[in-house]
C-alpha cells in the first residue's frame, strides 16, 4: 500500500523521476500486489491494482472491468493470463 502511495504522489505531482526509481516502485507494487505468491500479478490482482490506483485519480469516470481486461490482454505479451515483472513494467 505504502508503494501505491508513492507512485499517486508522482502521479499527482507529476514529478519527474529516473527509471530505475519508476522501477524500484514497480517491483515493490508487483511483490506487494502479489496476493498468492506465484511471482506472477494474475488478472485480478491487476484489477485490485488499477481500481484502487485510478479511482484515486480520476473520481468521475468508472473503470469496467472489460477495459482492466483490455489493459491485461496488452501486457500479457505471451498470452500466459498471468504478467511476469518485465510485462507488468509495461504498463506502469
């Protein structure tokens, strides 16, 4: 939760940062969002993960579950319904 705080922060802020700080919060978020411990973030965990990020952000719009799957379906570059750390840095 705390890494989800971090990466709102520079979201709202919009403040630049490195690469490998984007990085740093990204592998934190994927371990924390990580519910099962398979090393891979499933399509619900994602779900979990941008409801939670875009309801914080945008509090007019709804974010249905088919463009979550759309977001998934992207990431997922060899098509295993599950994003390995170097698919999920895609879309953060």
């Amino acid at each position: 939760i705390e890494n989800l705080k971090q990466l709102k922060i520079i979201l709202y802020s919009k403040k630049m940062c490195s690469k490998n700080e984007v990085l740093a919060i990204a592998k934190k978020l994927f371990e924390d969002y990580d519910n099962n411990g398979n090393g891979y973030i499933e399509r619900s965990e994602l779900s979990t993960i941008i409801t939670t990020l875009f309801a914080d952000i945008n509090r007019t719009e709804v974010l249905d579950q088919k463009r979550i799957d759309k977001v998934f379906t992207v990431a997922d570059l060899n098509s295993d319904n599950k994003l390995c750390f170097p698919e999920f840095t895609k879309i953060v």
